[in-house]
C-alpha cells in the first residue's frame, strides 16, 4: 500500500494540480476517523503520513495515571515509560503510539475514498476560481448533453448549464455541436460551481461587437444602449468619442465584414447599428429606420413620444408584431406611439376597430383581450398565430389568457387553411 500511496499522490499531484501536502492532509484527517475505529476514541488521536515511504502510523496523547480505568484516555506509568518516556509521572500528558494491526489496509480503503472526495472538492474549487472572473466573457465549448430543455456545454474540465431560457428560439444543437456562449453568472453551490452560460442575452451580442470592432475594445467608440429579440433583430446604439471616427462605419468594417461575421455567429439575426443622438427626434428616427417618420409630439415629463408617419410607412415602423417599435422603445428608453399622418382620427380608428373585430370574431377571444393584442401591435389574425407565447404573455389584461388565445388564433388559422369538403350528390 505505501508504494501505491506514494505513487497515487504523484499521479493525482501532477494531472489534477492539487499539492501533495493538501492531499497527505486530507487523508491523515480521513485516517484519524478510520483510526478511531480500530483504536477506539483514544484521547488527542493524530495520524502521520510520511511523505517518502507512504508509512502510516497512528499516536494518541494519554494521561499518566497509577491506576488505568480508561484504556483510551489513560495510560499507566509502566507502559508510559517502557514505551519511550522514561521520565513520565503521574498527571504527565505523553504520546504514544497506537497504530493497529490491520491499519495498512485499512489506510489504503480510507485513502481512496478520501482522494476521490478531495479531488472532487478540489476540482470544484479550481472550477468557481477560473471562471469566477469572467462573467461576461464569450467561452467555446462542446454540447455534451440534454437536461430536460437545458443544455449541458463542456468547457475544458468544466460543466456549464445554457437553460432553455437563455436559448436562442430558433437554434437548434446536436450533441458534439461547437457552440460559443457567454458566461452570465457563476455561483458555488453545495454541489459545486454553477455556471450559466446564454446565447439569448444582448450582452452577448454586444461581446461579439467587442471582440469583432477595435474601436470598441479601446473605447474609441462606446456602445449607448442595445436592444436584442434573440433570433431576429438587434439594435445597437454606438457613438464615437473621436469626431474622426464613424461609428456605424467602424462597427459594419470594409464591405461589412465585421457585421458579416457576428451576423453569421447570430445564425442570419438581422442586426441594426444605430448613430446614438442626445436629441431624441435624431435618434428615434435613426432607430426606426427605415420608415420615414414626420411630426413628433414630445412629453418630456413622461419620456413619451408621439410620431406620425406616412400612412404606407406605419407597417414599417411598427414592424412585424410590434418588434421595431419595441426594440426602438427598449433601446431609447422612451414609449412610442406610432400614428398615420394626415388621417382623420375616426379614419384610425375604424382601421383599429376592424382589426379588433377580426380578432374578437375568433372563439376564445373576447372584445376587451382583442383590443389589448391590437394596441400591443398584433393588427390581424396571422400575426398573433404566428407570434410567441411570452410575447402575448406580457401584454397587460392578456397575460394569464395567453396560451388559450394563442391556440384559438392558431385554430382558427388551420381551420381556414383547411380544404373544404365537397358535398356529394345523392345518386
């Protein structure tokens, strides 16, 4: 056993990085419990590892009595003295040693499963340090597994978790697949490091900027704000501290190379450089680009803004279910409200009543939840069966209704998609 200690604690020293004074401690203290089992609960019980040899022995300190009434406390002075201490007296404190007979194989069971349980420990602790300091960096990794609708990305020697809600919607992964995520958060748990990792969060969009633009990493350029519906649209807001420097130039690089590649990293997600304005007409029109937008009607108090546009560009705006107008919403800080220029009031709002209507006509659907999923951008019944349910789930009155509105509207949908059938003659 002593050579497969010592030959055990070179290997582990060596490809786990644990020194080999942490593991000998480790397994002295998981000894003295394997010890007190062999001995019994002898008083001041230690146990010695030497390094060289691997030898285990184990000592106890015992008090000198005349009379021993407690073997495991107490020793009397003719042993005390026939085992090393010639000069011992009654109430003197010596050390002897009391290693059993079968230690050795007792030693060698305790030492494995104490290794085992070190090494997890350390392993864990080596984890928590290298990542601790990197939330917000962008890391590859491997898809090794499936948790339910969680994906389980190896990292070198680490475990990290991508939850389903830090998902890409439209990404798909196969086990084996190279992904690149950023670090979101990492925590030391009971059961080890947690690190999530996410390819849904706009901090990851705005890594791959910074990775990708030069100008960003030294700050010649600053990111204002950025927006993201994973999957579909990001919009990021840059300024550029040096006059000399155009940022949406430096972002989308010679023949767009720069965006190219984070669109690509993006799977296709269209992305939308926007030239941050402290005027707040600028920069919403830069943001909701490209529809042409008219007067603006500004409520300084409220952070509100009212915009008319031309009746053919409100579509464009507004974006499909509402995307552009909530991202432009999300990335300024401000609420829009989009309106048709030079259109009788009663005129929109018998285009809004229509499209109310329609959406109340659908079994499930009531008048005042139709209303709400028009306001909030869905103007027809293709619309809502096509969008997501957390998107209907955040529309105020509507929420707790959304997944029953959402199957109604996709039920109707395929009810008049559906051929109808030809009525037979009787013969």
């Amino acid at each position: 056993m002593n050579a497969d200690l010592i030959t055990v604690l070179e290997l582990w020293e060596k490809e786990k990085g644990i020194q080999r004074e942490v593991l000998l401690s480790a397994i002295q203290e998981a000894l003295v419990a394997a010890a007190k089992k062999s001995v019994g609960p002898a008083r001041q019980l230690r146990v010695h590892v030497d390094p060289k040899t691997g030898s285990t022995r184990a000592w106890a300190t015992l008090v000198v009595t005349e009379k021993v009434l407690s073997r495991h406390d107490q020793i009397s002075v003719f042993d005390a003295r026939r085992q090393g201490h010639p000069e011992a007296k009654v109430g003197d404190e010596v050390e002897v040693e009391v290693t059993p007979r079968d230690f050795g194989r007792i030693a060698a069971q305790s030492a494995k499963h104490t290794l085992l349980e070190l090494v997890r420990k350390q392993e864990r602790g080596v984890i928590f340090d290298e990542f601790k300091d990197r939330v917000g960096e962008i890391v590859p990794g491997t898809v090794r597994r499936f948790e339910r609708s969680d994906v389980i990305v190896e990292m070198g020697k680490a475990e990290a978790i991508m939850p389903n809600r830090e998902r890409v919607p439209i990404e798909e992964y196969q086990i084996g697949d190279r992904v690149r995520c950023l670090i979101k958060s990492v925590e030391n748990t009971s059961r080890g490091p947690e690190i999530i990792l996410s390819r849904a969060a706009p901090e990851f969009v705005l890594e791959l900027f910074r990775l990708e633009v030069s100008e960003i990493a030294d700050r010649t350029i600053e990111v204002k704000g950025i927006a993201r519906d994973p999957g579909f649209r990001t919009k990021l807001a840059v300024f550029s501290r040096d006059p000399k420097v155009d940022p949406v130039g430096a972002c989308v690089g010679l023949r767009g190379q720069r965006v190219k590649n984070i669109v690509r990293e993006l799977n296709g997600e269209k992305v939308d450089i926007i030239p941050w304005s402290p005027d707040i007409r600028q920069f919403i029109t830069e943001a909701l680009k490209p529809a042409r937008l008219r007067n603006f009607q500004i409520d300084e108090a409220n952070r509100r803004v009212t915009v008319q546009c031309p009746a053919d560009q409100l579509s464009i705006a507004i974006g499909k279910k509402g995307q552009n107008t909530k991202l432009t919403e999300r990335i300024t800080g401000w609420h829009i409200s989009i309106m048709p220029e030079n259109e009788p009031a009663n005129a929109f709002e018998a285009q809004v009543q229509h499209a109310v209507d329609e959406l109340a006509h659908v079994p499930g659907i009531d008048p005042l939840q139709a209303r709400s999923l028009v306001n909030a951008g869905f103007h027809s019944l293709e619309e809502l069966a096509t969008a997501d349910l957390p998107d209907i789930e955040a529309i105020p009155g509507v929420g707790p209704s959304a997944s029953i509105i959402l199957e109604a509207a996709r039920g109707e949908m395929a009810r008049r998609a559906a051929p109808a059938t030809p009525i037979q003659a009787n013969p």
